[in-house]
C-alpha cells in the first residue's frame, strides 16, 4: 500500500475521525502511536499530529521525535498538536480561564493563505480543549482566530508546518475537510489514488507474494467483512483458499443453512460446521462481557484448528478484521488511548496455532469495505446486510448465556428485523438488533400476572461504527413490533426501544 499519510495518535478519541476524512479525499493513511514512528519515511508525503487528552503542560505531557520530519516535510498539527509545537518551540501556552469546548466560529481569515482556500470567513469549527496557545512559537504567524481563540490556527515560516486549535475531522467544523484537502493535495502534493480498484490490485497482488502456494483456511460470518476478505483472497489464491462458517449456537434464527445457501454460486469453497455445544460449553456460567468475548474468541480458535488440521498444509488463518477492530481492541494501534472492548478477531494466535494470520481488510473501515465488495461484484443485497458482532447473541445477552434465553432472543430479533425489512426500513438502518435484559418485569395477559423478560431493541445509523445515532424509527412501527414479540415471543411481556447515541453509550450493549 502506498503509504500516503502518516498520523501521530496521542490518545484522542478523534484520532480515527481524522483517518476516516483523509480516506474521503481518496488519500491513504495510518495511524501510529507518536512514540512508534516508523523509522522509513520515504513513502510518505506529509504527517498529522492528533489530538490528546494530555497537557503539554504538565509532567506526563507527551513527546514526539519530530527531528526526521519537522521542517523536512509537510506537517500538519491538530489541537495537542499545535499546542506542542507551540510550547515547546519558543512560544507559551497556558491553562485557559474557561475550558473551550465545542462549536465556535472564524472571526479572522488571513487573506492569501492556501491552507485557508475555500473556507468561509465566518465558518463553524470545533473546540475540545482546556489549554490555550498565548503566544506562537518561533517564526510563528497566526493565519486565524475565532471571538475567544486568538492563535486558532498559526504556519511557521520558513517550513511547510502548520497548526490549528480546533478540529478540523469533526462533522460540526463545517469546512474543516476543505481545510485537510488544501493542505494534503494543495500543500503537501499528495495523490488522490486511493480507490478501490486501486485497492484490489494492490492487495491481491500483496497476497500473492505473501502466501504463495500455501493454502488459508478463512472462517466466514455471512457478513460483509468476512465476505469481502474470502473473495479477495480467492482472488490472489484461488482454490488454496478453504472457508469454514461456523454455528456457534449464538446465530439468527434460521441463520445458519441462509448463509451457506447464499454462498452458493460465488466460487468459493465454504465447509459448515455446527459447533454450538463447544461454544455453550465454553459460555457456561460467564456473565462477565470480557470474558464472554474471549471465550468466544478460544472457541472460534479450537474450531478453526481442529478443521484446518483436516487439511494438509495449511499455513495460513484468513480474517475479515477491519480497521475499527484493531482500534478499539489495541488502544489506536498501541497509542495512549483508552481500550474499548475486545474483538474476537484481534490479537493475535495461540502458541499451540501454528498459523500465520492473513488480514486483508485490516486497514480499511466499513464503508470501505462495502466499496470495494462492489467493486469485486459482490451482490449489493449481501453488501447492505447489517453488521453483525463476532460474538453473535452472547453480547445481547446481558449476563449469562443458555440456549432457552438464545431461543427466546432469536425470535424477538426475527420479529424486528423481519419488520424493518418489510416496511421498507432496514436500508434506512445502519445496524439494529435486540437485546434480551436480565430483568424480569411484572405484566398482565388476559386476567394472569405475569413476570417475565424485558428486551430492548436497537437502531443506529453510522458510516464507520466509530460513531453512531439512534435512528428514530416511527412510532406506529415501533407500537406494531412491540405488540407483534409480546404476543408471539413466549416470556417476554416488556419492549423498550434504546435512544442512546455513541459516544457516550457503544452500539452494542456488551
């Protein structure tokens, strides 16, 4: 991959928005802990230094080795960024009478700055901070400033080295992605050659070299990831390519021979395999989500093992693991950010697995994904499938799973999905499911008490999963889904629909 544009995580959460705006302008980046900066720089173009929740006035304030690319490079700097070229390159920046968070506008544009083309002189920007610059670095000129930020943004004389306060990666900075172009196509000269033909090519070809004649063994989930990757690598590989789904018990409802039944005509060699006692085995008296999902994760390993070794010389493991995995599981790629959660597909083999893991799809986010599963041919009917998470059910279960609470959520999902489906809502959903709540609550039917399950139906709408907002789905639809599960689902008299946003809340529960 042509290593376009490097970004310097330093543990913001908008870190990956920052990605997710470069990838928009067809320009391929990455994003590496600042501490970790690869030692080759050659295949890059320019860098952007991110965000942090830290002070780079304080004694944990973090410190880049910026001396293979400061001045010797296009540089852009984003908020800590800025703050830290300031700081610690002659000029001050000092705590803030008020924290400066959230929407403000230019009230100052200087005349003539490329950076700065194209943007209106009053536009909307974005403040999360609680530090502000007082004084610019050496050489530094301010080019912008809003009512309460008089250095929001600064160049330094002398080098292609720019800084801004705000955040130009966030939708509420309306031409903050005007901003990243003019400096990454305008300034820096990189190309816009990103694409997913490009990407196909570029990726077979990687794989070819990289597996050879070896044989891979991919489990596939029916969803897009997994889709996507398998025909990929049956691309680069052909018939050394062997695909495993697997039934852990944790499926939709009928889900199982669906998938297999929908792979049939795609040239792919796909073997099912119903493991559903390993995984409730594996689950037995787990309540805690961690440790549901790496279960689940040992589970799915045992099962891919025992098949590959019913196979001679298979050398690699194939998975449909996606950039946002990788983010979330590993802290932005082993930056200083907060893990979120664990994915199943993430992190790595065991000792005893004595497979490599091939990981085409590793870099790029969802929508990409859906891209370039078009760009392969890909039924669009398979590409607009939710996503659906690794673990399956087990992390809408809350507390423990048994196959009597997996019964009872399957039908509640079948209700709902079936639902959006048929009154035309399911494309207009990003992802949705329903959750089984450990609460009972008490309802009456007919002239009986009764004190049974409670679910909570999910909707959301997203490009990526690293943000989402609930959808609101009408009223009358979800009255006629609520009546429909407590009337055809034995043990569940209570329906709740979630209107939680993410962040603060993750779209799922587990």
């Amino acid at each position: 991959m042509q290593h376009n544009v490097l970004i310097l995580d330093f543990g913001s959460q908008y870190t990956q928005l920052i990605a997710r705006r470069v990838r928009e302008l067809n320009i391929f980046c990455e994003i590496f802990p600042f501490d970790k900066i690869p030692a080759d720089l050659s295949s890059y173009k320019a860098v952007i230094l991110g965000g942090s929740p830290c002070s780079v006035r304080s004694e944990e304030a973090l410190h880049p080795d910026l001396s293979q690319i400061r001045g010797k490079m296009p540089l852009l700097a984003v908020c800590y960024g800025a703050q830290y070229l300031a700081h610690f390159s002659g000029g001050e920046v000092a705590a803030s009478n008020t924290r400066e968070y959230g929407r403000a506008n230019l009230s100052y544009i200087k005349e003539g700055e490329v950076f700065l083309e194209g943007v209106s002189p009053n536009s909307q920007v974005w403040m999360s901070h609680s530090d502000s610059i007082k004084k610019l670095p050496t050489n530094g000129v301010m080019i912008a400033s809003t009512k309460d930020v008089e250095n929001a943004a600064y160049k330094i004389e002398g080098e292609t080295t720019y800084a801004i306060q705000f955040h130009p990666e966030v939708y509420h900075s309306t031409d903050g992605k005007q901003m990243l172009e003019n400096f990454l196509v305008k300034i820096a000269q990189v190309p816009q050659n990103f694409t997913p033909n490009a990407f196909v090519e570029e990726v077979v070809a990687e794989m070819k070299t990289k597996i050879g004649n070896d044989k891979v063994v991919l489990g596939l989930s029916g969803g897009v990831d997994s889709t996507v990757a398998a025909v990929l690598l049956n691309k680069a590989i052909g018939d050394n390519l062997y695909c495993i789904f697997v039934n852990n018990g944790l499926l939709r409802k009928n889900e199982f021979q669906s998938v297999l039944d929908q792979y049939k005509g795609m040239g792919l060699n796909v073997k099912g395999v119903d493991a559903s006692k390993r995984f409730y085995d594996a689950l037995a008296g787990l309540d805690d989500p961690e440790a549901k999902r790496k279960a689940i994760g040992k589970a799915f390993i045992e099962v891919f093992d025992d098949e590959a070794h019913q196979l001679t010389d298979v050398k690699w493991l194939g998975q449909g693991t996606i950039y946002p995995d990788v983010i979330e599981s590993v802290s932005a790629t082993g930056g200083p950010s907060a893990t979120i959660k664990s994915h199943h597909n993430v992190g790595g083999l065991p000792d005893f697995m004595k497979l490599q893991v091939v990981e085409p799809l590793r870099m790029l986010f969802k929508d990409e994904v859906r891209r370039v599963g078009r760009s392969l041919g890909i039924d669009e009917e398979l590409l607009g499938r939710h996503p659906f998470p690794g673990p399956g059910l087990a992390i809408r279960i809350l507390g423990d799973i048994t196959p009597e609470k997996v019964a009872i959520l399957q039908e509640v999902d079948a209700v709902f999905i079936n639902g959006l489906k048929e009154h035309g809502l399911y494309d207009k959903v990003w992802q949705a499911g329903a959750i089984l709540l450990p609460v009972n609550s008490v309802g009456v039917m007919g002239d009986e008490r009764t004190y049974e399950k409670v679910v909570a139906l999910r909707a959301v709408e997203s490009t990526d999963g690293m943000t989402a907002d609930w959808v609101h789905l009408p009223y009358e639809f979800l009255m006629k889904i609520s009546n429909e599960i407590i009337n055809n689902v034995r043990g569940v008299n209570r329906v709740v629909y979630d209107i939680s946003s993410k962040p603060p809340a993750t779209i799922e529960w587990e």
